[in-house]
C-alpha cells in the first residue's frame, strides 16, 4: 500500500511507469488481439470448461491444495472424488466463487465480501467479513509480511476500492495493482491469495470477457517462487513495479500458450518439417507418432519437440484420451502411454 506522509490524502498506487512496463502493456494488448481474431465471440463451451478447470486448480494448488487436475475436472462435472475433505471443499468453493464472477462489480465491498464468503465456506470461522486480528505471512520460519493492523483493514479496503472505481489507468495495471493491495492489506483471517488473483480476473473480464477464461493462475502455479519473491521485492522497494512486471509477463504467457494451443489445433497446420506422405499430419497425429516411438515421453517434453507451449500439448492429451485414441499406464509420474 502507498506509504502516504498525509494520511487524509487519497490513496494512489505506489508504481512507476517506466517503458518496460508500458512495452508489456502493448505486448499483450497486441496478443490480446490475435487471440480475439481467432474467435467469433467468447471461447468455445469446451474450452471454457477446460481454462475454468486449469485456472481453479492452479489456484488452489498454490495454496498447497493437493487435487491433481483430474479430480478437480471430476468435481467439476458433479462426480465424488476420494481426497482430504477440506481440498474438495475448497474446489467446490472455488466453482460456486468463479461461477458467479459475471455479476461482481470489482469496486464494490458487498461484492468483494461475498466472493470471499463463497470462497472460504466451511473452511473458516467468518467467510466474508474482514480480520480482527493481527497476521503476518511466513516462507517456512521466516516472516516476510507483516499485514496492517486489523483496526486500518476497513480504511485500507475502501481506499483501493474507491481508486479502482476512478481509475483511468490502463485495466491491466489496474487489476495487477488490485491484486498486490489485496495481498498486502491481506483483510481476511485466510483465503487473501485465492482471492487476490480470482479479483484480478474480474477486472481484466470487464476489459475484455475473453479474459475471464484466460488460465494465468497456471503460469503463476508454475512460476510460484517468482510470484512470492515479486511480492517481496515490492514491499522492500516500496513500488509495485516488481509484482506488476511479474503478473504482466504471466498474463502475456498465458495469451501466448492459448494462441500456441489454437494453432495447433489446425488441421493442416505444419509442425517443424514432418509430413505424411505429401499432407501436413495434424497435431494430434504428430503427437500419437511421437509416444508410439517413446511411450515414457512426458508433456513438458513432447512441448519441447514439437516447439509448442506444454499447456498446449497437454490439451491435446487430454482430448485424445476423451477420443479413446490414448491411454495413460500407471502414475503421473512413472507411468506410459498406451496408444488404443
């Protein structure tokens, strides 16, 4: 939070603008761009349940939720799953919070106080009301945050709720400084993390509604060191620049790897220089040749062959295994491919 010498001034974002940033900025609004191009309206129904799936889970999982992508997808389409009570309970949660998303006006406390009650049900004494008592966060015994006092939590919410409401900023700034003041200010006894970045996503959707189903949570969850050592560098230099700089080359990554993901999808599309025959085989074709000759290869390192993202690569698994033209042997971790 700004560290303001008049407390009755209006709060304003500790960030400087520096070139870099404003390059990121109109990086990924030309990414934006290309992905928009590339649908008629929203993404499809499937591809949103998928990004939804990605997105919920990677959340979670950087909070230490143990569900593994399939079980969450299982709890998305309303199936039992065997797994510690409070992880399911936190996925349920987390669907019922992002199911809601459209009708949240991000400058509105109401609204923040009831995506947090639906995100924390059952997992802690007061979902949806603010702290009343003090907190600091921890890495292992090192204390690398301590919040403000419980009795400023109130001011400090209304004073960034009222700056998004007035804000001419650009919305992709608007919502990385969101998330770092709710981090910061960390208002809830649990559940800051979570909630912080589902708020990011509500003010990039109504930027552009394409956004809502963008999965940046899954490049965070892959990156989490950077994302907390982002955080500590701006609370250190008193300038949001650093966790800014962060978010903004997540969201520009994730736009990447959707639009790496899509071209693969195109039948015709040429990978590299392999071909059947005188055709372009398809991704999907490309990637059965591949495990036919090494059923052990991984999907970080069929992404490396085929010179696309992993999360692209890992669409295209699952899809075949939905198609019943692929099989997965044994653990995540140690198992094969079985090509049916």
């Amino acid at each position: 939070m700004a560290k303001q010498a008049d407390t009755d001034a209006p709060y304003a974002p500790p960030l400087t603008l520096t070139p870099a940033l404003l390059s990121q900025v109109a990086a990924i609004a030309e990414a934006l761009g290309r992905w928009s191009a590339r649908q008629d309206a929203l993404p499809s129904p499937r591809l949103r349940r998928e990004n939804r799936i990605h997105t919920i889970q990677a959340s979670l999982a950087i909070e230490q939720n143990s569900l593994s992508l399939e079980q969450v997808t299982a709890l998305f389409d309303g199936q039992r799953v065997i797994g510690p009570a409070r992880d399911i309970q936190e996925v349920r949660n987390a669907i019922t919070a992002y199911e809601a998303l459209p009708r949240w006006d991000p400058a509105n406390r109401p609204h923040l106080l009831e995506a947090h009650g639906l995100l924390m049900a059952g997992l802690i004494d007061a979902p949806g009301r603010f702290r009343n008592g003090g907190v600091g966060i921890y890495r292992g015994d090192q204390l690398v945050h301590m919040a403000p006092p419980a009795a400023r939590v109130p001011d400090l919410v209304n004073d960034l709720l009222t700056w998004l409401a007035a804000s001419t900023w650009h919305p992709l700034l608007v919502s990385c400084v969101a998330h770092y003041e709710l981090e910061f200010i960390h208002p809830f006894a649990d559940g800051n993390g979570r909630l912080g970045r589902l708020w990011q996503t509500l003010i990039l959707s109504r930027w552009n509604p394409l956004l809502a189903w963008l999965p940046i949570e899954e490049v965070i969850r892959s990156r989490q060191q950077g994302y907390y050592d982002s955080l500590g560098q701006a609370d250190q230099q008193g300038d949001l620049a650093p966790f800014v700089a962060y978010q903004l080359e997540a969201i520009h990554d994730a736009l990447r790897s959707e639009i790496s993901s899509e071209k693969g999808s195109e039948i015709g599309s040429e990978i590299g220089s392999e071909k059947v025959g005188a055709r372009t085989p398809s991704l999907d074709e490309l990637i059965l040749q591949h495990l036919s000759s090494d059923p052990n290869l991984s999907a970080r390192l069929l992404a490396e062959r085929l010179g696309l993202s992993q999360r692209a690569v890992e669409k295209h698994l699952s899809a075949l295994q939905r198609q019943g033209r692929l099989l997965r042997q044994g653990a995540p971790r140690g198992g094969h491919w079985q090509i049916l």
